[in-house]
C-alpha cells in the first residue's frame, strides 16, 4: 500500500512539475549528449509547429528547431557538456522577412547521487530559448541613439561639457579643445581637473556662476570677458550653465555649453567706435554750421558797428549811421544769444544732472500747454482726445513739457501755410504704458529723412527757423525716462508722433 502511495504522489508531482514548465513563457527542451530531444514543454511546441512532434522520434535540436542539416557552429551544449558548466548564448535566424534574435540557456543536467560508468553514457542536457529581438532592438537603437548623440556633440561648432558637484571636468567635447588651446591633451589635462579651485575661474568671476548652477540655478552670461585655466585673457564667450538632475531630483552635474564670441565682441566694439566717431564728426560738423552762421553776422556787424564808432567818436556821425550802429548792435546781441541757445541745448542733451524724477498726470500737462496756445488765431483745427483718470507716470516734469511742446510746435510749423490745417492730440493706456499721439497734417517728411530726424543738428526747416536739437532732446529726455518715441510720415500728407511712456504701478 505504502508502495502504490509513494508512486501516486511521485505521478502527482511530475504532473505538477510537467504543468509548471509548460505555462513558462520560453521553451524548454530536454535531449541527450547527441543533441536529440527527449521531451519539450508546450512552449517550444507553439513556438514551432505542433506536427513536428507528433512522431519527432528523437531529431536533433538542430533539424529540428533550427531546420538546419548540420549542427551549429559553436555548439552551447557540446561546451556546456565539455566544461560542465551553464553556457548562455545568442543566436540570430537568417530570415529577412522577421529576422530574431534568441537567448539560449544551456544547461547539463546533474543526476543526484553517486555517479556511475552508465550515468557518463547517459548525460542530459536543458536548454531554455528566450525570444530577445525586442530587447536587442532595443539596445541597438539605443546604442545607435548614443552614437548619434555622442556624434552630434563631437562635431558642434560650440564646447560641451560636464563638471560634476566638486567641480571637476567628466566629459569634454573636441570644441572645447580648441577654445582651452590645449589641441589633442585637452581630455587628458582637463578631465578630473578642478575649474572651481581655478584662481583665474575665481578671479574672473566665473566660479560663483558655476557654484550657483550646481546649487540648481540656470545661468546665461552674454560676452562674459573670460579668463582661462592658464591665466590667458582676452577672450569673450556666451556661457549656459544648465544643471542635471538624477532619478532622485538630486543635482548630479553641470552641462555648460561655451561658444567663443571674441570676433563678434570685437566687431561689435568696433562697430560702436565707429559709431561714435560718426556721430561725434556729425556733431562737430553741426556745431560748426550751426554757430558759423551767427558768428559770422556777428563778426560782420561788429566790424561795421567799429567803423561807425570810430566815426561817433570823430563826432561826424550821422543820424542815419548812428541808427545803423543801433542795428548792427541789436544783430550782434541777438545772434549772440542765438549760439548761447545753441550751446545751452547741447549742455541739456548730454548732462544728468538736475533731472528730477517725479510722478507725472500726462494729461493735465497736455491740457496745460494747450491751453497756452491759441489755435484760433494761428487758424488751425485742434482735436484732442485726451483719455481721463490715466495711470501716472515717472519722469522730469519740465523735461517732459519740453518734449510735448517741442512736437507740438513742430505741428503748428507744419501746418502753418495749409488750408484747413489740424492737429489732433490723443492720449490713452495701452497694456502697461500711457501713449500720447500728436498728428498733423502739415507738409510731411520725406521717407529717406525718417531714419535722421533725431540727429543732431537735423532740421527739416528752413534755415533760421530752427537750430535741430528739438527733437534729439525729445528723444533723449524720454530715453531717461524709460520711454520711447517713433514716427510715421508721408511727404504732402502729414506726421504722427507717438510718445509710449511706462505706467506706475498703483
């Protein structure tokens, strides 16, 4: 009875065991030392095709489960048996409409129990075959992801690299061999190496940047004056510092990205020199025409007014040259003041001191100065639109009178010989700015003139009526101010001018 139960319980287990391997999802497979089968788990049977083992009789493994004629090169289970030893090993089908890889686990089977000259004769082997296409497709697009990225950084026209928590270098790209000027030693000499501990990196400033970024805080300097390892200056750069984080959010390293910006730096400086040289020859040039006119009448009238003084004190003098020593006096005190004015306003274009900052109701200072004119009488049709309860704004208050007038009295200028000649004034909020547009339409500007206007010493007038600083001290008085000022005109048709001035917050 004992017998008959230890037979059913073996039965039971095997059946068990049996179930266990055919609800595995790789094939599993038993053979002999000559490679032919023995058992196989359902798996294998529907991995393949079922029919094969209806009467499989004991095939090879290689005929079949690899349909082929001869056993394969490098047999797992001829050096899984030589060296009694789990063999893992990779084999790919040679078909090209669903190429596979496969995992094959080859393992000789130990028998428990003492050995015996049968048991040699009698070895067994189990092999275990994962489908792992997917998985190796995988890592080949990764790898190939890699190689691209690795690529990509390789050949950019910009250095990047890696600097990890203490500051080190881990990873430099070819580009930043170049900007370091270490050519070929630049991965040797620069990995590991310290940039934070770098006198010249402290020195510069750039260190406290990189100790900000490995804290977690982005930066970008813009034509950062940097100084490199060796002390070397000169060199201008746009540096990015973005800081990486782990799975964790933990900052693992710095990505810093540098382009060297010497050439377009000093181009720039250039461009600027040259800049200033232009205006500054501009200037002299206005300044010269603008004061040579009334110093020239005033040299020619005194030169008359010394003859006659000379006749005055003879006492030959005529009524009628004494009233041309009147005149030539009265000439000589205007034209006088005239180059004072002009002087004067050159003074306000360039100083900053005295500009008092105050907060500002730009309509009440529109309404104010036109009040003080009289339309009427110069025949011109005013239109305001001027918007009530406008937010405030900061600025000087007699610099932003002057401005307002300044334009408007270029509008009346324009208007002066039309018939039916306006000008409207419009003032209202716009997002965070108040916006004052003074339109005329007078005589226009010509479109090749727009771009001078603010220049110095430019004037579309008539020579005498106007010194060509108004409008450059509109222009700079609403610069100081955080404004700006911009105009469209057509020739014939008239002007807009437009005032954009930043509200106060309340």
């Amino acid at each position: 009875m004992k017998k008959n139960s230890f037979m059913i319980n073996s039965r039971i287990e095997k059946n068990i065991i049996l179930s266990i391997f055919d609800t595995l999802p790789m094939a599993v497979y038993l053979m002999d030392k000559n490679k032919k089968l023995l058992w196989a788990n359902n798996t294998l049977k529907e991995f393949l095709d079922k029919s094969c083992f209806d009467h499989f009789d004991k095939k090879e493994c290689f005929r079949l489960i690899f349909k082929r004629d001869i056993p394969c090169i490098g047999c797992p289970a001829d050096e899984a048996l030589k060296n009694d030893a789990i063999k893992f090993s990779e084999i790919r089908n040679d078909s090209e409409e669903n190429p596979k890889v496969f995992l094959i686990t080859t393992i000789p089977l130990k028998l428990s129990g003492k050995k015996t000259d049968r048991d040699e004769k009698k070895k067994y082997i189990v092999e275990i075959i994962q489908d792992i296409t997917f998985q190796k497709r995988a890592e080949e697009e990764l790898r190939r992801l890699n190689d691209f990225n690795k690529a990509i950084i390789d050949n950019a026209p910009v250095a990047i690299f890696t600097i990890d928590k203490t500051g080190k270098f881990m990873s430099v790209n070819p580009a930043l061999a170049i900007l370091s000027g270490l050519g070929a030693e630049a991965e040797e000499k620069l990995l590991k190496f310290n940039w934070l501990n770098n006198k010249y990196t402290i020195n510069c400033g750039l260190a406290e940047y990189i100790k900000k970024g490995l804290e977690g805080e982005p930066f970008e300097l813009q034509d950062f004056p940097f100084t490199n390892y060796r002390g070397d200056k000169g060199q201008y750069i746009h540096f990015r510092g973005v800081p990486l984080r782990g799975n964790d959010g933990n900052i693992e390293c710095l990505l810093c990205i540098i382009e060297d910006n010497t050439e377009k730096v000093k181009a720039k400086i250039q461009s600027i020199q040259d800049a200033k040289m232009s205006v500054i020859g501009r200037l002299m040039t206005g300044v010269a025409h603008e004061l040579n006119n009334p110093l020239a009448t005033i040299v020619a009238n005194s030169e008359l007014a010394c003859e006659l003084f000379k006749e005055f004190k003879k006492g030959s003098i005529s009524s009628e040259d004494l009233k041309d020593l009147e005149n030539s006096l009265d000439v000589i005190q205007q034209q006088a003041f005239r180059c004072k004015n002009i002087i004067k306003d050159m003074i306000d274009l360039t100083k900053k001191e005295g500009f008092e900052t105050v907060k500002i109701d730009i309509g009440a200072c529109l309404n104010e100065i036109l009040d003080q004119i009289n339309f009427k009488k110069l025949k011109i049709e005013l239109i305001k639109d001027i918007s009530q309860n406008l937010p405030l704004i900061k600025g000087d208050l007699n610099a932003m009178k002057q401005c307002l007038t300044n334009i408007i009295q270029n509008a009346i200028d324009a208007v002066e010989e039309r018939d039916n000649g306006f000008i409207s004034i419009k003032s209202y909020e716009l997002e965070d700015s108040v916006i004052v547009e003074i339109e005329d339409n007078g005589v226009g500007i010509h479109e090749s003139l727009i771009d001078r206007i603010f220049e110095p010493f430019f004037s579309t007038k008539e020579t005498g009526k106007g010194v060509g600083l108004g409008l450059t001290l509109c222009y700079e008085f609403l610069h100081r101010m955080g404004g700006k000022i911009d105009v469209k005109s057509s020739l014939g048709k008239g002007s807009i001018f437009r005032i954009s001035l930043p509200a106060l917050e309340e």
